[in-house]
C-alpha cells in the first residue's frame, strides 16, 4: 500500500524523544486547543506499530465514554491512517467496543472508560486515554496495573485541580510537556483566528470577544477552572426516554462557517426535566438537504431560527411541519432563565452538544470585574440555540404560524 512521508510536528518530537529515553513510563500532554496533542499522539502510535513487530501488541485508546469515541478519537485516528494511505478496511474489525483497528501487528482497542469489564480485565502493551480530566485516577490505576509497557495521557487544562497534577505529573517516572496553538503548524485559519479572539486585546475587548479565562485555557493551555459557565444544572443519559409527549426538533441554520444544528428535545412535565439529542451538525447544508434529513426521521415539529425566512419558507412547502420562533429584544436571556428552571439531560452521543455546554458562558464586564446577564461572545453556541428554539417554540409558545402554503409565515 503507498504511503507518504509524515511531515511530524513539534509536539510528536518532544513525546518521541522522551519515548526514546527510556526514564519514562507515562508521557502528560497537556495543552490548549488546537495545539496538535491528538495528531502528534497518533503520528507517535504509527511509529510504535511500524517499529514492534515483532510480536502482536495490543494498546488501549479509551475516553470517559464509549459514546464519545466514534466521533472523536477514532475518527481522527483514521483520518491520519487514510491520509498516510496506511489505513485498510480489512484491519478495522468494527464488531468490539468501539472498534479495533490492526496497524502492522499491533492491536489498537478503542474502549470507553464506562465499559468495566474489558476495561478491568484486559492486559495491554500500552494505552493512552485522550481528555483525560474526565476520568477518575481509578479509571487510570484499573489500566496501569494491567499495562506491562507506557501510558499516555492528554488533555486540556481546564481544571484548577486534578488528579493528574497531583498523583501523575510529580512522579520521576512522569514526563509532562507543555503545548499551546503556536506549536501546531497545521493548525486552520478559523480555529486560530477564534482563539486568538479570546485575548485580552484593545481590539478584542472593544470587539467584545475577549475572554480572559478561555484564553488562559485554550489559547496559553495553562490550568484554569471555566467560570462563569451559563448551564451547570445538566447530565448525562443513555437515550431519550420514549413515550414522551412533548417531544420534537430545534434547529439553528447555519451555512459556510457556521454549522447547521439539529436537537431532537423532548421534556417530561412529572419530572420538569429537558431531554436533548444532538442529531445534526454540518455545514454547507442547502434546503434540499435539511429536507431529506428531516425526511427519513419521525415527523414531529420543528422549531427554527426565524432569520432565513425564504429558507422557513421552502423547508414548510416540502411539508415539513416548520414553525420560525419568535425572536425579541432579551429573548436570548429569557429563554436560557426558562431552561434554568429544568434539569438538562443529554445523550453521551451528543458530542458536539456536549461540549458546547461545557464551554458556554456568560460576558465578563472588565469594567466592573464581574460576570453579566448576557452570553459571551464568539463561542459556539449552534446546538444549544437549537435547543433553546425548541423551548421557546414548544414550551414558550413563541412561534409564528404558517398562513397558507406559500410559505409566509404570520405572527
């Protein structure tokens, strides 16, 4: 199969040549976002596997959730491999966990943290777990007892204190590296061009995108609690439950740069609690295709962002049952006090949703040095508007009616 040549980055350097030391046998990478930790860690696994082959070796790739992995950790794993021209489907055995993929002769098992009985009964020659703040220094000894070679741990720092800063980074057989954005090369222009709008510059303050707490973690990776986050009052759940009768899609429109998002919502009055499910998340997305998605789901109401009526309009005409919600001066507040008063739960496959309520805050006025009634600006926020638009349209009763089937929609 052809290859070619890996151009590595700054990051793979200073992991493999702790690696080649030999003094080491858990390698801390920790870092801002976008600053390559992922990309390099898989460049040094693609090394690994070229250089034991020996014999069969088996290395754990794992997050908190097994839910989780497909879309991130896995995906980007293979990603590299079909860029390299190193992947075959004949290696991806799809039928485990959350697949094992066989690189020469060794054996990558990608495991959620949740599924304990591989997880505490499973030997490996190695194993790495990717954002490794969510899991529990238990998560970790259950794979270093059971591990005969090296660990690798990566994350973004956005704790003020962890485990990891206590129990693993003091160790003499602990290597820690440090990375920020600079040190990614390949970093897109719109990623960087987002986190460098988080510093504390005159133009990004008077712009009103300068956030001093999302700059010291994402842009200078350094350690520091996220405050002033708008959604605490949220978890975790497998499924929506079924049998729900308020129950349907939020959707926020987006095209270019800016992703369309679609939630299915449903909330259950008993327990006053707002289920949520990220169903969609792409760009470029024309009416012809929001119509096929919708199309092969269950036809339940829709409620939408009202900015692109013309967009409303065609959507409606195909019959899909499309409400535009009202949109008012403090709307925005409004409807996020509304969901304040529900207790948030989001499916484990919701990964994108997921983070962006991990990450959503509230505006820090400078001037008076205290955290304002209004969202931050410049974050990602595309599912969880969808998910405000389903409250406001469905729960609220904010919604402009369709008139007739031309589209126009009346208030």
């Amino acid at each position: 199969m052809a290859t070619k040549k890996i151009a590595t980055t700054p990051v793979y350097q200073k992991l493999d040549a702790a690696y080649r030391s030999g003094r080491y046998n858990v390698f801390v990478l920790e870092g801002g976002s976008r600053s390559s930790k992922t990309y390099s860690i898989i460049q040094f696994w693609i090394r690994y596997a070229y250089e034991h082959q020996d014999r069969v070796r088996r290395v754990i790739v794992s997050r908190l959730k097994a839910t989780w992995i497909t879309a991130t950790v896995l995906k980007d794993f293979l990603d590299v491999l079909k860029d390299y021209g190193l992947y075959d489907k004949r290696n991806h055995n799809k039928s485990v966990g959350a697949g094992v993929y066989t690189l020469y002769t060794t054996e990558f098992w990608f495991l959620g943290l949740d599924d304990e009985q591989r997880i505490h009964g499973m030997k490996s020659d190695a194993f790495w777990i990717n954002e490794a703040v969510e899991s529990s220094f238990d998560d970790y000894a259950q794979l270093m007892q059971r591990c005969s070679g090296f660990a690798v741990l990566d994350y973004n720092p956005s704790y003020d204190e962890h485990w990891i800063y206590d129990k693993i980074c003091k160790r003499e057989k602990t290597r820690y590296m440090h990375s920020t954005m600079l040190d990614n090369p390949l970093i897109p222009d719109n990623a960087k061009e987002q986190i460098l709008s988080y510093e504390p510059t005159e133009y990004n303050i008077q712009h009103g995108t300068a956030d001093k707490r999302k700059w010291q973690i994402y842009g200078l990776g350094k350690r520091a609690s996220l405050e002033g986050l708008i959604y605490e009052n949220w978890g975790y759940c497998k499924e929506i439950p079924s049998g729900l009768s308020k129950r349907g899609y939020g959707m926020d429109l987006g095209f270019t740069l800016d992703p369309t998002g679609i939630v299915e919502c449903a909330f259950d009055v008993q327990t006053n609690t707002l289920y949520l499910r990220e169903l969609c998340y792409r760009t470029h997305m024309e009416a012809a295709d929001i119509i096929k998605f919708y199309k092969r789901k269950q036809p339940m109401r829709v409620m939408s962002e009202s900015a692109d009526p013309r967009l409303v309009s065609e959507i409606h005409n195909a019959g899909i049952r499309i409400y535009p919600v009202v949109k008012g001066q403090g709307s925005v507040e409004a409807s996020i006090s509304v969901m304040h008063g529900y207790r948030i739960m989001i499916t484990e496959d919701s990964v994108n949703l997921i983070k962006e309520i991990k990450n959503y805050t509230w505006m820090f006025d400078d001037k008076i040095k205290k955290f304002i009634n209004k969202p931050a600006d410049g974050q990602a926020d595309h599912l969880l508007d969808a998910a405000r638009y389903w409250v406001m349209g469905e729960l609220m009763g904010r919604i402009k009616q369709p008139r007739d089937n031309s589209g126009i929609f009346a208030h």
